[in-house]
C-alpha cells in the first residue's frame, strides 16, 4: 500500500537531480562542459567573503543567530530600520515562506509567464492557485498582473527584471501597478538581478514604496552579483509585520553562518560590485549582438544573462548539450547566461553547428 501525498503534489514536477558538470563532460565525450543555464556568476565569492569562510570554517558546529550583524548591515545598505528585514535560504526560500504565511487553498497569487518558477510552485504547495499574465516584450505587463487580480488575490508577484526573458517594470509602470490594485494585496518585487540593472527607468522600489505602503516587500539575492549561490542566502526588506510572519514560518535555523559571514564581506566592497556591474554589460551586449547577428533576436537584457524566442527552443537546448554547452529553456524562450569570452566562443561555434 502506498501512502499518498497531498493531491496538490500531483501537480508539481519531480525532483530531477542537476547534472554534475564532471560526469556530463565524460558523457558527452568533450573536453569541457560550458554551464550558461543557471544564471551564476563566473567571477565567483568576492574575495574577501571567500577568506572568511576559510577563517570561520572551525566555528561550523556552532547554531546560526538570524538577528545578528547581517540585518544590521543590510538595513544601512538600504536606509530603513532593521525591523524591515528578514533572511531567508535564498530569495527562493523566501518565496514559500511568504506562500505559507498569506496563501491558503481557496485563494490565488498572480504572476507573469514565463518567470522564476518558484512563485507558481510554492502557490501551488500550499493549495492556491497560480493565476498566470501574459508578459509584453520580455517584462512583466503591469496592466495584465492588474487585469488578473480578483477577490481570491492574495499576493502578486512581480520578477524585475524578469527571468528568464530579462525585460524590466519601469519605475512608472511599477507605481501604477501598486496604485492600481487593492492594497489588502502583498505585492512582492522580485529583484534578483536589480544589481546588474544600469537602466535608468529601473524602480528604486525600496525607497519609493516598501518604506511608504504597507503591502510592498522586496526580495533580494547573495546568489547573483555576489557569487553566494552555492551558500544560500537572501533577503527581504518589508513592513515589521510580513517580516514577523516570515520568521513565525521560517525553519529556525535556516540561514547558516557562514553565508551570513561571506554576505557582510560582499556588502563591504561597493568597488567589486561596480566592476562586476560593468564587466557583465559588456559582456551582455556582446553575447546579445553575436545572437542577434545571427538571426536570433535577443530581448533588452539587463541581468547576466541574454533571452530569445524559438519554436525549437528544445531542440536548440539538446544540440547545443551534445556540443557541451548547457543553456536554460522555459517554452519558447532559450535564456543564456552571460559567461567569459571563452564560454561564448564555445557557444557562438555550436550555434553556427546547428543553425
Ligand atoms: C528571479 C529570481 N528570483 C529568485 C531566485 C532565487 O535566488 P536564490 O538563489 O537566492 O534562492 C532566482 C534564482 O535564479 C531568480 O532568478
């Protein structure tokens, strides 16, 4: 006799384990496999962040605190009190919590499609539903994510800039959004990426609503710029109340110190911030002109990572695998991350291959 699940589970894909990049190469039979399919930076931990790892390691056996000098640090970063913050297990950890804390079955969260999907996922897990908006040229359409609101609402998330397609909501657009739907809403900015953002239409949203309306919360990521992925570690900047009902659902221990740790060390070196900024937009504008060079025409980019549409997009994903070139597809759309010269050589001759 089996045990069975809570039905909502038969919705959910099943755990499929990540390639380890050693055994695909073997597999595949090439020298080197090129990983531009999950959107981490190839410039790695800040410096600094990487020596204390190492100096901290032999405190491992110690419990993690989740109200030390990091809320602290972050809360300066970004002007407001640190009653406004909470860490999470990544911005992705932060995703469910917030499903846990505001959706139940009976209710739904609105979101664009495609995006991160985590915010369907997590709706899902907890016995809501997932209502889905149309994008408009790679961004998050705010007039859709209004147009899909109902009685049922409970949050709407907003991707910005968005994965994997890497449009932005402007700054105006995002206003309208927030005055246009009720504000019994939790509206949750995903702002993975907002580092990598030069565009000047981009939303300071922290400054302009999280301190000001009730229901406006920010996610941010140690995952991206700050080359923290493999850690785990992100946050959110909200009112105190969403980041008590954050903490009331959170594992007690979910962030580990160490991350914790190597998060200060990043925040410490505005310098390494900028030069990463820079280094991936012009790596970004190249990559997006080879790909538009040859005829595969790339949405406006603004993380690390260059989006475009194709029928074939999975058969496009498979060729370039057996070449030793992983990229990420969601439907239609292929989405590359931005690499090192070399990465995009590799990828720019597989493509002329399949092409
Ligand atoms: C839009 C978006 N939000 C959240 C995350 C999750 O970030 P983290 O690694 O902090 O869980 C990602 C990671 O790819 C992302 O693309």
């Amino acid at each position: 006799m089996t045990i069975e699940p809570r039905p909502e589970l038969g919705l959910l894909p099943p755990y499929v384990a990540g390639q380890a990049l050693a055994r695909l190469q073997a597999e595949l039979g090439v020298d080197r496999v090129v990983n531009l399919a999950t959107n981490e930076t190839q410039f790695g931990p800040f410096p600094a962040a990487a020596e204390l790892i190492r100096r901290h390691a032999g405190e491992a056996h110690r419990y993690p605190e989740l109200d030390g000098d990091l809320i602290r640090r972050i809360a300066a970063a970004h002007g407001v009190a640190s009653s406004h913050v909470a860490l999470g297990n990544g911005a992705d950890a932060i995703i469910g919590y917030l499903c846990t804390a505001y959706l139940e079955p009976g209710t739904n969260a609105v979101m664009g499609a495609p995006s991160f999907p985590t915010y369907q996922l997590d709706t899902i897990k907890t016995g809501a539903t997932p209502v889905v908006a149309p994008l408009r040229d790679g961004a998050f359409d705010v007039d859709a994510l209004a147009a899909a609101v109902s009685d049922a609402t409970r949050i709407v998330f907003v991707c910005n800039p968005n994965n994997p397609t890497g449009g932005i909501v402007s700054a105006d657009e995002l206003r309208r959004l927030i005055d246009t739907v009720p504000d019994r809403l939790l509206i949750v900015v995903d702002e993975a990426y907002a580092e990598y953002v030069s565009d000047p239409a981009f939303p300071d949203t922290i400054s302009e609503h999280v301190m000001s309306r009730r229901n406006v919360v920010v996610l941010r990521t140690f995952s991206k710029i700050f080359g923290l992925a493999g850690l785990r570690i992100g946050y959110l900047i909200g009112q105190p109340d969403v980041v008590d009902a954050v903490g009331r659902v959170r594992h007690y221990y979910d962030v580990n110190s160490l991350a914790q740790l190597a998060a200060i060390a990043s925040l410490d070196d505005p310098t390494e911030i900028e030069r990463r900024r820079a280094a991936t937009a012009t790596a970004r504008g190249a990559l997006a002109g080879e790909l538009d060079r040859r005829g595969l025409r790339t949405f406006p980019a603004n993380g690390n990572f260059v989006a475009f549409e194709r029928p074939d997009a999975a058969i496009l994903e498979a060729g370039l695998l057996r070449a030793g070139v992983l990229v990420r597809t969601a439907g239609d759309v292929v989405r590359i991350t931005v690499g090192s010269t070399d990465d995009h050589a590799r990828l720019f001759a597989a493509l002329d291959t399949l092409l």
